[in-house]
C-alpha cells in the first residue's frame, strides 16, 4: 500500500486534496502582445484576398521606408494613367537578360497592369 503524500510532504488523502485543489488558483498569464511580424503578416494577406501583392520593402540606401509596398490590379481603363507615374524597371549589364525567377515576377506585375522595363544601355 502506498500513501500519497502532499506538496508539503504529509500524507494526502483524497479529500483534503480536493480542498486543497479548489483554493489553488491557476497561473494567469498575460495576453501576449501583438507584434509588428503579426500586423504585417494580416496585412499581406489581406492585399492578397484583394488579388494583389505586398511585397517587403527595404531600401539600404535609405532609412525609415515603408514596411511593405502593395500592387493591386490595375483596371485596364487605368492602365496608361498608371504607366505614366509608376513603374518597375530591372537593370542589367549590357546584353544581359532577367532570370527566369526575375522573369516570373515581371510577368506577375505585368499581369496586375503594371510596366517592367528590362534597362542594359547606360542613358548617357
């Protein structure tokens, strides 16, 4: 026969260990807070649901940018407005062609109405 014993070490028995039990209260933890990673990510995937991208954006040479830049689906009425204020342009050495990865995501951003231009000449 063995005899349980209770956390102060006396025996325990089944009784007193319900009265125990009903006046031990469970630890209450704090809600965890919401972080940026969490905000960001809700986001991304809501400028998705839209048909859209967000994409990370960070700029070396820059400080302070925005987190994330978000392309929705131009209307083709739109289209050549659009053209005339916004635009991706790839840069390459002379003779140079985008990756077949690089090639994807221009074919991405053309198909939500947007203007790639693959540059390899220098303009002056």
């Amino acid at each position: 026969m063995s005899i349980e014993l209770g956390f102060d070490g006396f025996p325990m028995h089944a009784e007193n260990e319900r009265q125990v039990l009903q006046h031990i209260k469970p630890i209450q933890r704090k809600p965890r807070a919401v972080r940026e990673k969490d905000v960001e990510a809700d986001h991304r995937d809501a400028v998705k649901a839209d048909g859209g991208i967000s994409y990370k954006f960070v700029s070396p040479a820059r400080r302070s940018v925005p987190d994330r830049l978000d392309l929705r689906p131009v209307p083709p009425e739109h289209r050549e407005l659009v053209a005339r204020y916004v635009r991706f342009t790839e840069c390459k050495r002379p003779g140079e062609k985008p990756t077949p990865a690089q090639q994807r995501e221009h074919d991405m951003l053309r198909g939500l109405g947007f203007v790639v231009d693959v540059v390899d000449q220098r303009t002056s």
